[in-house]
C-alpha cells in the first residue's frame, strides 16, 4: 500500500513537471523570450498537469485501442480540470489567473478549443508513450529509494504549496487596498507594482502568469479605472518633463 502511494506521487510530480517544462517552452515560443515562470508553486511544476495526467491513465488507459476515443476523452479530462481550476482559483481569490476570450471557441475565457485539441494530443502521447515507461521504471527500482525519495519530495513539495498558499492570501488582503475603483485591462501591471512590493514569493506568482485578466473579477481587485488614470496620466506627465 505505502509503495502504492510513493508510486502515484512520484508519477504526479513526475507529470508536474513535465507540464512545467512545456509550458516554458511553448510560452517562450510565443513570446520569443525564455519564460521560466509558469506556475504558481515555487518549484519547477504546475499540479494540474499532474492531477490530469493520473486521472487519464487511471480511467482512459480502457479506450487505448480506440485512438479517437482516447483523444476525445482526454481532451474533455484535461478541459474539465483547466476549467475547475480556473473558477476555483476565481472563486477563492477574486482574479481571472488566465482568460482565452480572444480565442474562438472559448467557454467564459476559461477553456478553448486550441487547448483542448492540443490536451487531446498530449494524453494519447501519455497513454501510449510516457506513462508505460515511466510505470516500468518505477516498478522494477529498488522500493527503498523510492521510499526515501517520496518523503524528500514530499517535504519539499508540501513546503512549496503551504508558501504558496499564504503568498496568495497577502495577494487577497493586498487587492483589498484598491476598493470602490472600477475595472480596465490595462490595470494588470500596475496592480502587480502594488502587491510586489514587499514579498518576493509574490513577484515570482504574477510573473507566471503575465497575462492574469483581473477585468472580469468581480471584487476589489478589479475595480481600479481611477487609479489606472491616475497613475497613467502622472507617468505621461513625468515623461514629459524629462
């Protein structure tokens, strides 16, 4: 049983980091610059790769003699965790973390069709490829180092996610400052210089996500037109004078 469980963790963190590694490629694609901060962990992993990654080979590793099964099935798995994901975050927090509005086929900006098709893809590749190897690794080395490891990770991970967790309740507390101010998609940068101030852990979630949409959060962090003006027209007025 415990050897069960070092093997599901292992695998999740395995899958965590994985998602990291192609976000930072992809996102580095697109942006024509390294992005080495996707996520909201300290670490090099995004868990929503890896809770997706173990659901498909827990309950899709049945349709891998139907590829189109397969592919359909995994890109509705991995929408379904993207969108939970996001409202929840939304829910708790009062921020949109990322928003799919100018993509077509897009439901709330949550989830689109790009991704899905891309999430299709990549859960036949773990189905068929990733997941036989890495289950063979694992499986055939020695329990007592993957006893030791799990515990060394699990430290190290459960540690990140409690830093992590506090970081975004001061980002809660911090939105708190801009109450009563209404809301424009230009406020983002300036929000960011708001809440970095004092916390580097902070810094380093913002800047995972570069694109964080707070005009669609109804609560106080989106209501900030006034202060963006106020901010925007002193800034032009600076340049000016130099």
């Amino acid at each position: 049983m415990i050897y069960t469980i070092c093997y599901t963790f292992l695998a999740f963190l395995f899958y965590s980091v994985l998602g990291y590694i192609v976000e930072v490629i992809s996102c580095s694609i697109i942006e024509r610059k390294w992005v080495w901060n996707r996520g909201f962990c300290l670490g090099p992993y995004l868990p929503i790769y890896g809770i997706s990654c173990l659901l498909m080979t827990w309950y899709l590793t049945r349709y891998e003699n139907d590829p189109i099964v397969l592919f359909v099935m995994s890109a509705l798995v991995c929408t379904i965790m993207e969108y939970i994901t996001s409202y929840i975050l939304e829910k708790i927090f009062k921020v949109r973390w990322w928003d799919y509005s100018e993509k077509r086929f897009n439901i709330a900006g949550r989830v689109c069709l790009e991704n899905a098709l891309l999430f299709g893809i990549g859960g036949m590749v773990c189905i068929y490829l990733i997941n036989p190897i890495l289950m063979n690794l694992l499986q055939h080395s020695n329990q007592t180092v993957i006893l030791v490891l799990s515990i060394i990770l699990g430290i190290i991970f459960l540690t990140d996610v409690t830093i992590t967790v506090i970081t975004l309740g001061q980002v809660k507390v911090a939105s708190k400052k801009f109450k009563n101010k209404d809301a424009t998609s230009e406020v983002s940068q300036l929000v960011r210089q708001e809440i970095i101030k004092n916390s580097a852990l902070i810094r380093h979630m913002l800047n995972a996500f570069p694109k964080i949409d707070i005009n669609k959060a109804k609560n106080p962090i989106a209501n900030v037109k006034a202060y963006l003006q106020e901010k925007y027209l002193e800034k032009r007025k600076n340049k000016k004078k130099v």
